[in-house]
C-alpha cells in the first residue's frame, strides 16, 4: 500500500495482524525469518494482548514522564559536542555523536550498563541489516536476550530505580515476576531505542547542512524546532521498510481484493509523499507545521518511544548548530554511504569538520 490514507485504514483495521512469525508477513530480507520460540515482541502482538502488554510500559513514556528527561538529554547532548570540540577534526558524526547519544538515553531509561555499548550496538546492527543471513539474525538475538536475562535477573536480586527495576516491582506486587516478558521488552525497546533516533539525527544534521537558509532561519527563532522535527520525520520517514501486516480475513481496500493470509507492506515513506495529503511533498518545508505524517506509524502499534524521539531531535538540534555554527561535511554529499539495505534508513559514517 502507498497511500497515506490506505496505510492509516490497514495500521488501524484489527482484521490486520502484526505477528511477524506469521508465513504470511511480508519481509524484504532475503532470508526467511528464523523459527522462534522467543517470547513474542510488543511489536508481533495483537489484540487483545497486545493493549495489555503495552499499558504496563506506557506510564513510562507519557509526555509528562518524557519531559523530565530533558534536563539530562541536554547534559548528555552537551558532553559528546564537548567531546568532539576537544578532539581532532574532522570526525564521524555517527559514532560522536549520532549514535552515542540516544544510545545513553535509552541505556539510562532501561538501566542498562552503556559500558556494553559495543556488544548490542553490533548486534541490534545485524538484526536491521536486511543482508544478515537468518543464522547472524538467530545468533544476534540469542546472544542480546542472553545478556538481557543475566541483567533482568541481577535487578530481580538487587532492586534498581530505572524501567526494568520499576516493571519488576510492578509485577512483584501482582504476582510472579515473568523474565521473558521482561526480557523481550528490554530487547525491543534497546533496538529501537538507539537505531532510530541515531539515523534521524545523522540525517537531519545533513539536510540542514545542505539548505543553510532553512537552518538559518531555524537559528533565528529556536520556537520552530519543534515543527522542524516533525517535518524531518515526515520527509525521511527512516523506518521506510518496516511496516507489514498479514491479512486475517479477506478485506478489499482502494480496488484491491486482499485474501485472508496474505501480507501486506505498507509503504510509510511514500504515504509521507501523498500529494493529496501534503502540498510540495517532496520539499523540505520546516513550516509545515504537520503532524499528520506516518514516521512513527498509526493506530495501536504507533512508536511507543516517539515523545522521546521528538525530545532528543529537539535538544539536538537547538544545541548542535548553536554549540558548533561552523559545522560542515567535511566530504562531498556522493561520497557518503546510506542504508539503503537496512530496515531503517540512515547514514553509515558521516564525517563532519567545522
Ligand atoms: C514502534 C518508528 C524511536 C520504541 C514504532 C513504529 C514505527 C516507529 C514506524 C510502528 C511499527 C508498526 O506499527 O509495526 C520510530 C522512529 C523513531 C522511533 C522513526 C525515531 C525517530 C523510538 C524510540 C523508542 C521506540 C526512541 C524507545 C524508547 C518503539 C516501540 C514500538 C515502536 C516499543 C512498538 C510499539 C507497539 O508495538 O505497540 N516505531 N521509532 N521507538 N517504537 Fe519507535
């Protein structure tokens, strides 16, 4: 499905099913995905399951709660751009700053020691590599949801103020503590939480770069950040490969006869291109004050963690270009490499210089 208005219907039709371990799911990796007896994703989940297992997270990532991450978000901002004033030039964004960043923010929020860094950063790597083969992606996820288990386990022994430490007192207080659900959650809010954020920053950073008049009149009047984060969202749409569903019953949606089992894949980044939708599609229009796009999905799977997405961009992108006004690719734009190969879209290594 391409269309803005067709993907909304399906994201939000409960005869659609999120269970990715269906035969039927549409994937475009190469590889099928490996047989798994793993604790199904929030993701994977359907109705009802699905609302359950997400209200006992949700208090976690309200607004409210979000907002009052942001005094640390601009601390951990401002250490990596000292970092990298301190440092030789010129140096890679992405692994500066970019990935870094969103990487300790979600390692705090989990309570997940960012020492490991290295360990999950190369493997949740390989799991949105659409090149991994099924044995790196089952080798990846045993070997992150081994060293989640060994975590989940230590706070079930010594209690601890972060997200898992909470969920884990939650379920104490109502009964058994269920590691795997535990385990599966810590897994997927790990991935998501860093390869997305990482990619948007990179890219965003670059667009600016590029239309300088935009990003001057950015820096003119900070108040516009917001809507700028929205319109970047929209006009990347970095998880451009990540949405499906399989059919559970026949459903006919703009002419088109779809049958019971059959997979779908919804195309977000050319729903954010509906022209019906949004005028000058393909500009770049930091104005355009819509809220209405896909990036983060529609109805009841919608991104779980978009307020804090929304945060980092924004303390990002107010503090990258005030801190460091000379910033500048220190490579001509054709030589970078892009990920045109993974789930989400972004930059592979983007040195900058100012
Ligand atoms: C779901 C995109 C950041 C956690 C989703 C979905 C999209 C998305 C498109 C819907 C998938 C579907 O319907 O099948 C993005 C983008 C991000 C971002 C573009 C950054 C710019 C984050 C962050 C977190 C997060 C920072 C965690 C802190 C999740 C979770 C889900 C999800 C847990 C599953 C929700 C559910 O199934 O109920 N995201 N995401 N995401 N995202 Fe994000």
């Amino acid at each position: 499905m391409t269309k803005h208005e067709h993907i909304r219907a399906i994201l939000s039709d409960p005869r659609f099913s999120s269970n990715r371990r269906d035969p039927g799911f549409p994937s475009l990796s190469r590889e099928p995905p490996p047989a798994s007896d793993l604790k199904k994703l929030l993701l994977e989940l359907d109705p009802p399951e699905h609302g359950q297992a997400r209200r006992t997270v949700l208090g976690e990532f309200t607004v409210q709660r979000t907002q009052a991450l942001g005094p640390r978000i601009q601390q951990i901002v401002d250490q990596h751009i000292d970092a990298m004033l301190a440092g030789p030039r010129p140096v890679d964004l992405v692994q500066a700053f970019s990935l870094p960043v969103p990487s300790l923010v979600i390692c705090e929020l989990l309570g997940v020691p960012y020492a490991d860094h290295e360990f999950f950063q190369t493997r949740s790597g390989t799991l949105v590599n659409q090149k991994s083969t099924a044995e790196e992606v089952a080798r990846a996820t045993g070997e992150l949801m081994m060293y989640l288990g060994k975590l989940v386990a230590a706070k079930a022994q010594e209690p601890t103020d972060d997200l898992l430490g909470r969920q884990i007192a939650k379920q104490r207080e109502t009964g058994e503590v269920d590691f795997g659900d535990l385990v599966a959650m810590a897994f997927l809010l790990l991935i998501a939480g860093h390869e997305t954020t990482a990619n948007m920053i990179s890219l965003s950073t670059l667009v600016l770069l590029q239309q300088p008049e935009k990003l001057a009149a950015l820096r003119q009047d900070p108040a516009k950040t917001l809507a700028a984060v929205e319109e970047l969202l929209r006009y990347f749409t970095i998880a451009e490969q990540a949405l499906g569903r399989v059919a559970r019953e026949d459903v006919e949606l703009g002419g088109v006869q779809i049958r019971a089992g059959e997979g779908v894949l919804l195309l977000a980044n050319t729903g954010n291109r509906d022209p019906q939708v949004f005028e000058n599609a393909d500009e770049l229009d930091l104005d355009r004050g819509s809220r209405n796009h896909l990036a983060f999905g529609f109805g009841p799977h919608q991104c779980l963690g978009q307020n804090l997405a929304r945060l980092e961009l924004q303390i990002v992108i107010d503090t990258l270009f005030r801190r460091i006004p000379e910033l500048r690719s220190a490579v001509p734009v054709d030589e970078l490499s892009f990920k045109t190969d993974a789930t989400v879209y972004g930059i592979r290594e983007f040195p900058v210089t100012w």
